[in-house]
C-alpha cells in the first residue's frame, strides 16, 4: 500500500485526499494516516514542485567540463551564460573548472554549441557527456 501510495503521488503531488483514496481503493483516513506514517518516518522527506525548467523539451541534454587557463573562468562564463543552449554553468573543484549544462533540439545543434565553446580564448581541454535519461 504504501508503495502505491507513494507512486501516485510521484504521479501527482497535488491530488487530494480523495483522489488518492479513489485511485488506491482505499479511505481517505486511510490515505491520511499512511501519509502522515511516512512523513514521520522519514520515508517521504518532502514535497516539491517541478518547474518548467525541470521538465525543458530538449531533446539532447549533456554536460560538458571544462579546464580554464590561468584567470580566464570569470570572462568564459559571462560568454557561456550569454548562449541560449546553455541551461546552467556550475563551478567545481577537481580536474575540471566549470561545468557547463547545455540542451538543444538535435545533435547537431548540439555539436555546434560544442564547437562555439571550445573555440572560447582560455577553455584549454573539455570532456562532455551526454544526459540518457533522468530520474528523481
């Protein structure tokens, strides 16, 4: 049951009482006591709301690290943040400087984002990979 419960609310995070008691074949005092079971157990840690970023319709989605020479990471990211395609420029300690999270309608379009950015003065190597799929 909870199980269930748990999946319609994946479904739907905002359906009533009554619709999850309906689609589970069970009462509404049963929804809620089960509900209120699993948030006070830990089991359920939150409600959230997907915005229409989270659900962007790019159809290719990928993230491509980046390594910057010298001083250049302020000025390359003013330059990455000014392109469409790319959704979010994140900073990160390791081999890579920044990440760049980038998404378009087709390969293609995909690969020129790719070319712009590596051609930028001061992005001196790069590794992208490709997003297959997504799960929460």
């Amino acid at each position: 049951m909870d199980g269930r419960l748990i999946g319609a609310l994946r479904r739907n995070g905002r359906a009533s009482l009554s619709d999850l008691a309906a689609d589970l074949g069970v009462t509404r005092s049963t929804v809620r006591a089960r509900l209120d079971r699993l948030v006070a157990g830990g089991e359920i840690a939150g409600f959230t709301v997907l915005t229409r970023s989270d659900v962007r319709p790019d159809a290719v989605r990928g993230f491509m690290m980046l390594e910057i020479a010298g001083r250049g990471a302020e000025k390359i990211v003013k330059r990455l943040t000014s392109m469409p395609e790319v959704l979010a420029v994140h900073s990160t300690n390791g081999t890579w400087d920044m990440i760049a999270e980038i998404g378009t309608d087709t390969l293609e379009a995909f690969d020129q984002v790719l070319f712009a950015i590596r051609r930028l003065e001061g992005v001196t190597r790069s590794e992208t990979s490709l997003l297959l799929s997504t799960r929460r």
